[in-house]
C-alpha cells in the first residue's frame, strides 16, 4: 500500500509540475515528490536542450529558476517546507553545476558520458526509473520522509556510478578511505536517492555468522539495504562466511 500511494503522488506531482509556476508547485507537494518529480523533469529538460542544441540558453534558465527559489526562502515558511527547500536548492545547485559542465565540455549529445555518468530520472512505463551509465533500476518507492541530502561532489559522484555499476552486476560495494570522510553518508544518500530503505549497523567483533544469517534473512524479506559500518572489525572468519 505504501508503495502504491508514494508511486500515486509522485506521478500526480510529475503531471501537475507542467501547470503551474514551480514555486508553486513546491510548496503544494510533499518533499519526497517534489525532489524526484522535479528531477525526473529536469532530466526532460536537459536532454530536450541537448537534442536542440539549446544547451547555454537552458543553463542561463536554470540560474534563473534558482534564484526564483531562493527567493521562496525568504518567505515564511513552515518547518518542513524550509527543509523541503534546503534538500532542493542542494540538488538544484548541482544540476546547475552539471550542465555548465556539459556547456564547458561543448556536450551535444545525450550519449555523452558526462551527461549519462549522472543520476538521471526517467517516467517510462508508467513507472519511476533511476539510470546511471548502463545502470537502470527501479524506483523504490520506500516512505523516506522530508529528509536533507547531501551536498553532491565529484567524489560522491563517482561513488554513486561504481555503486550503481556494482548493483547491476548484483555486487555489492566497499568504499574504503580515512574516518570522517562521508563514506556511510554516501551510501545512505545514495539509498535516499533511489528511495530505498537503508539500515546502517554498526559491526564489531562480537558478530559471528548467526547474526550475520539473521540479517540477511531481514534484508532478502524486505528488500532494504545494508550498510556495514566498520566492517574491518568482524573476525576473519565470519568475514569469509559474508564474502561467500
């Protein structure tokens, strides 16, 4: 049922986006519809310009529309509208970035792979679908709430294309790097992104493979994701029961 509901308000906020003036409309939706429905527009509208070549005149739009929405901040907004609006001008700004990039690049083309290397949402089938390079995968549709999201680098974007590479090889992914530099926060977001549930545990040495059985049972049973955080902590023989 949850599903179905968020699956009907997304479409119903995609449908509506074309009517009205889209600070309108960001106040009338929700702020999980108006991320993604905003986004699968805004994925319309880049490659309309692409296949035009109407790519700086799009760019000069998009500024435009940013400040439009900055604009919308300075109202009076309630509690979670103003978080609906952080989350949004966060994306906002990347798009913007992505495509004076494109304009840098002289991109022409929507094969291009610094167009397709990025999170880009298509309504086809009627139904939601994420893509990124070869990657398409399915919308969640998972009840995520009016959430923030995270500032989007090129670090985190290349994350997002070897983790989305690896899910559609049915792999799983391991970023490594020092303490504090985002690595669960990317994953978790990548899961927001794709409307995911996502459980981040906390492993130490204390697991063995009961737990670990257990866990996966939960994980095959709903269809969420894991993230095991400081997974070099389990004990190396535990560690070979996950790899297998």
């Amino acid at each position: 049922m949850m599903y179905d509901t968020i699956r009907h308000v997304l479409k119903k906020s995609v449908d509506h986006y074309v009517e009205v003036d889209r600070n309108e409309w960001i106040l009338e939706h929700c702020g999980q519809c108006v991320l993604n429905g905003s986004q699968v527009h805004w994925t319309t509208e880049v490659e309309d310009a692409l296949n035009k070549d109407e790519l700086p005149e799009y760019c000069t739009k998009l500024e435009t529309q940013l400040l439009k929405t900055v604009e919308l901040v300075r109202q009076r907004l309630t509690k979670l509208q103003s978080i609906t609006m952080g989350a949004l001008i966060t994306i906002d700004v990347h798009a913007k970035d992505v495509i004076k990039t494109l304009v840098a690049e002289k991109v022409n083309n929507v094969a291009a792979f610094e167009w397709i290397s990025q999170l880009r949402y298509y309504w086809e089938k009627n139904d939601c679908y994420v893509k990124c390079v070869q990657t398409s995968f399915p919308y969640g549709y998972e009840y995520l709430g009016n959430t923030f999201r995270l500032v989007i680098t090129p670090l985190t974007d290349k994350c997002y294309m070897t983790l989305m590479g690896a899910l559609n090889l049915n792999l799983g992914g391991a970023p490594a790097g020092p303490a504090g530099t985002g690595k669960t926060e990317t994953t978790k977001d990548l899961a927001k992104a794709l409307s995911k549930q996502c459980v981040v545990f906390n492993c130490s040495d204390g697991m063995d493979f009961i737990m670990i059985g257990k866990f996966f049972k939960g994980l095959a049973a709903s269809g969420a994701w894991a993230c095991f955080d400081e997974f070099n902590r389990i004990n190396i023989e535990v560690l070979s029961v996950v790899a297998s």
